[in-house]
C-alpha cells in the first residue's frame, strides 16, 4: 500500500462504524486555495452532505479564540471531495482512499471468518471437545499447563482418566 497521504481512522459517525477522515487533512493535502472552513462549510452545503451520516463536527483544539471545528468525513464522503477538487492530489488521494478500502474489505473479510472459528470452538468447547478446548485457551494466550490441568478436571468429573497432552508453547 501506498504510504499514508491523509490518515484513515476507525470512527464512530451516526450510529455507524465506519474509516473516517480529518477534512483538516485531506484540505492540506489536496492544497485547497481556499481557507479551511469556507471550503468545507461551501463543500458540505454544495453537495447536501449529511451531518451525522456523511461527516461529524468535531470541536477542535482552542488557540487562544474561538475553538475551531475539524470534521470526521466517511471515506466514501472524502472520495468525494477528492473527486470534485478537479486536481492531481486529489486524483491521487482519491486512489489511496479507495485502496484503503479494498484493505479494509479483505480484513473484514478475514475477521469474519476468525469470528466464525472462534465461535465454533465456544460451541465445540462446551460439549467437552478437549481440542476446541485447547485451542481456546491458547487463543486467548493462557498457559499450556493451565489447559492440561482444565482437561484433567474436565476428565475427572466425567470419571475418566486424562491422558497428557503435548501442547505447544505459548507466546509471551
């Protein structure tokens, strides 16, 4: 991936979940002529963007004045933006940010299906399968000797006799 033109954040806009951007950021990248808060305010009215649901006012760092608002923008908002700036940086953070969510995608995807092993193994764990067991504990980073002893109490309420496991380290 391309280096970091403008930041992409994970944001909470609306009620959603979603990769934002600083509009304060991409401004400067794109070097907007205009100042800051004329051009997003304009940009905003311009384009019957959705406070809450394209972007969030954020109140900004105090200098001293009135506190100045920078705005959380979704990406699809910030591609946008880039798209209607008619200039090379913003043809080109618009690429960047519609990589960044080719990433995101493939990682959503892949957590999903983490999501639905680590789930099987809950299930499969508590219908005594000494494997999910072990391979819960290990996830979750706890200490190889205390899944043999968990099995050995697992087997012993059920008045069998545990066999040692050889279970691999864990990682510190």
């Amino acid at each position: 991936m391309t280096t970091a033109l403008v930041p992409v954040v994970s944001a909470t806009i609306g009620a959603r979940s979603v990769q934002a951007v600083n509009a304060r950021d991409l401004h400067v990248f794109m070097e907007v002529g205009r100042d800051f808060s004329t051009w997003i305010k304009d940009r905003i009215e311009e384009y019957g963007f959705v406070e809450e649901e394209d972007f969030s006012p954020v109140l900004g760092k105090s200098t001293g004045g009135r506190p100045a608002y920078d705005y959380l923008l979704t990406l699809d908002t910030a591609k946008e933006l880039a798209m209607v700036e008619r200039n090379a940086k913003g043809r080109e953070v618009r690429r960047y940010f519609i990589e960044c969510e080719q990433k995101w995608q493939s990682v959503a995807a892949v957590a999903g299906k983490r999501d639905v092993l680590l789930e099987t193994c809950i299930k499969e764990a508590g219908r005594g399968n000494v494997f999910a067991m072990t391979a819960l504990m290990t996830w979750y980073g706890f200490p190889s000797d205390l899944s043999q002893r968990q099995m050995d109490h697992m087997a012993a309420m059920r008045g069998q006799r545990q066999r040692k496991l050889d279970l691999p380290a864990t990682r510190d």
